[in-house]
C-alpha cells in the first residue's frame, strides 16, 4: 500500500508548481499528500562558526512565513481536490537534511526546479541536486512554466535504461507510472559503436544496424516480463548509438514523465548522480523523477 507522496515548498513558483503535480500524483496512486517546509530555527544570539559574529533570532514575521505558507498551500490544494488527503509538517532543519529525512518515509518526494525556457529546460538548485544524489526515495523534479502542474494526458513515459544494469526498481517504476496514466511507455538505451580496426574510411553504415539487433533482443529479453505484468502499457524499445541523453531530451519535449536511474553509492563525498541522468535533470522539458537503487 503506497504511504504518501511528499512535495518540500519554499514558497517559490517552482516549488507551487511542485505541489500541484504532487497533489495529481498522490491521486493517481491513491495516496495522501504530505507538504513539508524544512527551516532551521535559528535560536537566539546564535554565532556564526568562523567569524564569530552574533545571529539575531528571528522576528515573529519571520517565524509565522513557514507555517503559513504550509496552510496556505494546504487549503489551496483541499479546495482543487477535496477528496484528497492532506498534511503538512514544518521540519525544523536545514533544507537538503530535512528534505532527505522526509525521503526516508515516502514513496515520492517532489521538488521544485527552476525552468529556463526553451530547449535548456531545468535549472537545478543545489538544494535540489544535493537531495537528488543523496534521497533514498524516489524523486521528481517539476519545473515551474507553462506544462508545470500538469500530468499530461496524452504523453508517454520515457524511461532511459541502462541494460548493463538493468534494475528492477527503476523498470518497475516506470511502467507503474505509465499504468497508472493509461499511457505509453518508450525505452530508451544509449550503446557504443562495435571497435571498428580497418585501415581508414568511414564505418559502413550497415553494421550499426547489425551491432544494433543483438542489442535489441536484450532489451526485449529485458521488457517481457513487465509487459506481461503490465499488459495494458504499449510498450516501445530503442538502441541508440552514444550516450542516451540527447534521445531523452528530445522524448521530453512531448512527455508525461521522464525517468531514470541513479546507482546508490557508499562514499558519502560527492554528487553521485551520472552523466546522463545530470544531462537529464539540466534540460529535460517534462518533470524528471531520479530512482535510486543498488
């Protein structure tokens, strides 16, 4: 049974972009919405670690922003869907620490990531990016403009898969979303050029298709038992030559959801993210959701 969906609000576009998409998510799994805002309280005539310099405590005005932007935003999205259960949390800790503990209790976090319009897409925060790399749970990025709190309904699920390691918990997620929207689903792998030891010339056009086919039963081989788990989700395979990240960017323009994963690393040093799964998060026009796994 699916716990909640979580959406951290900081009051910018992005982040009430955010909760609307959260608020549609949460009802597609037929889940609650969780709203959290993370704040570190400052207590009074704190000092500053180096310079020694005294803090002042925070006024009233100040204290009351964060509780009011939680009601506020609750009452807004009561009033859109009223059937949804709703609840908020003020987590007295600094952004990226609040909202990795509010990953560990969820089945979703959703965040907020500032968008630049056109082909650049995302702009992604280093709040957002240090929750990205580090959240145990999945987590959706949404950007703020003109498909911002939408779930569309007429795109597919664009999934890119890495077949050297394929994980059941990203192909799983993805083919869940796809169910739960009635839609599509579209597989993207990204794989490398056969070593090619001829004397000169270009690389005869023909062998990309035949390098291409012993990876195209893979990623079938890969696909079937979902399909047959998810029989109602049209599904689409494709091998690219290169990386897998321009091919998703592109799928986005016309997307529901892109997903992909993130390999989950001991080092606790580091933004381990991955080149495509980054490329992804930077310009990927429809909302991003980051999978973590082993």
């Amino acid at each position: 049974m699916s716990r909640d969906v979580t959406v951290g609000l900081d009051g910018s576009p992005e982040s009430t972009a955010a909760a609307d998409w959260a608020a549609d998510e949460a009802l597609l799994r037929a889940a609650p919405l969780r709203l959290v805002h993370a704040w570190l309280w400052q207590q009074p005539y704190a000092y500053l670690p180096r310079a020694g310099a005294a803090v002042p405590p925070m006024d009233d005005q100040q204290e009351e922003w964060g509780p009011r932007l939680l009601r506020q935003t609750a009452a807004r999205i009561a009033e859109r869907h009223p059937g949804l259960r709703v609840s908020a949390d003020l987590i007295a800790e600094p952004p990226v620490t609040g909202l990795l503990a509010a990953a560990e209790d969820t089945d979703l976090l959703v965040l907020g990531s500032r968008g630049l319009g056109g082909v650049r897409g995302f702009l992604v925060g280093s709040v957002a990016l240090a929750v990205v790399a580090r959240a145990k749970a999945p987590l959706a990025l949404v950007r703020a403009g003109e498909r911002a709190g939408e779930q569309s309904p007429t795109g597919d699920v664009v999934l890119g898969l890495d077949l050297e390691h394929p994980d059941a918990t990203v192909i799983g997620f993805a083919f869940d979303a796809a169910a739960r929207r009635g839609a599509g689903l579209r597989v993207v792998h990204g794989g490398s050029l056969p070593p090619y030891d001829g004397y000169g010339g270009a690389l005869d056009a023909g062998l990309d298709f035949e390098f291409d086919a012993p990876a195209q039963r893979e990623l079938a081989e890969v696909l079937r038992p979902w399909q047959e788990k998810f029989p109602g989700v049209e599904t689409h395979g494709q091998v690219v030559v290169g990386s897998a990240a321009p091919h998703l960017v592109e799928a986005s323009r016309d997307a529901a959801l892109v997903v992909v994963g993130r390999r989950r690393r001991r080092s606790p040093a580091g933004l381990h993210v991955g080149p495509v799964t980054q490329a992804v998060l930077h310009h990927a026009m429809a909302p991003v959701v980051v999978v973590p796994h082993d």
